[in-house]
C-alpha cells in the first residue's frame, strides 16, 4: 500500500481554505420560481454554517469568508457575506436567470481594541 506524503505546511493550508464557486439557475422549467429562490438561499445559508462547524485550527479564532457575487464568473465582484441574500433577491427581481457565487472560507483572528480607543455609543435613531 502507497501513501502519499504532505508535508505538514501543505496539509495546513488545504484544510484552512474551503470554496464554493457556483452559478445558480433561477428559471427552471416545472419548478415554482419562488421556491428555486428559497432552495437558493438555503444552499448558500447551509454551506456558511457547515464550514463554521468544521473544526478551527490551532490560533484561529472564527472562519471568515471572502465572497465574489456576479451575473457570470467572469464579472462577479466582491461582497459581504452578509449583503449576498439581498444581491440574491436582486437579480430574482430584476428578472435575471442565474447568477453566480464564489464563497471562500479562510481563517479569522480577532483584533482586541486599543485601549485609548473611544467607546462606541448606540446610534439614537436605531430603533
């Protein structure tokens, strides 16, 4: 029996970083346009919180992710995670028939504030 042999660096880096690189159909034909849309959403959502359950590697403090979002692979462009639900319903709305999501999990370190930094007061207008 052969096995191969990664050095310990090379075996780090690849269980660091996980991707989705996907392009999304919203019109299929049978399929209710409003329920692709859900199952859509939902893939995008299951695939965030399986990788934040994977396991953090030493000195890690949480998995971040880098996101690209475009009507194609080649003009997609950078987005917060957070925004990629609302660039979703976006194009549903504007009529647009696919669109394409690149996720990439990486390694987040938290930073611990300055002490002389100022204390973030709640904005009064929130509600």
């Amino acid at each position: 029996m052969y096995t191969l042999a990664l050095p310990a660096a090379a075996a780090r880096v690849g269980a660091l970083r996980s991707t989705m690189k996907k392009t999304f159909q919203l019109h299929i034909e049978g399929k209710n346009p409003d329920r692709v849309l859900d199952a859509v959403k939902h893939e995008l959502r299951k695939y965030v919180k399986r990788e934040r359950r994977r396991d953090l590697p030493e000195g890690v403090d949480f998995w971040d992710f880098d996101c690209k979002f475009g009507l194609a692979p080649e003009t997609a462009e950078t987005a917060h995670l957070s925004a990629l639900t609302g660039l979703v319903d976006g194009v549903a709305k504007d009529g647009g028939t696919q669109f394409y999501v690149e996720i990439l999990a990486k390694p987040g370190h938290r930073r611990s504030r300055p002490a002389d930094a100022p204390a973030v007061e709640p904005d009064p207008a929130a509600p």
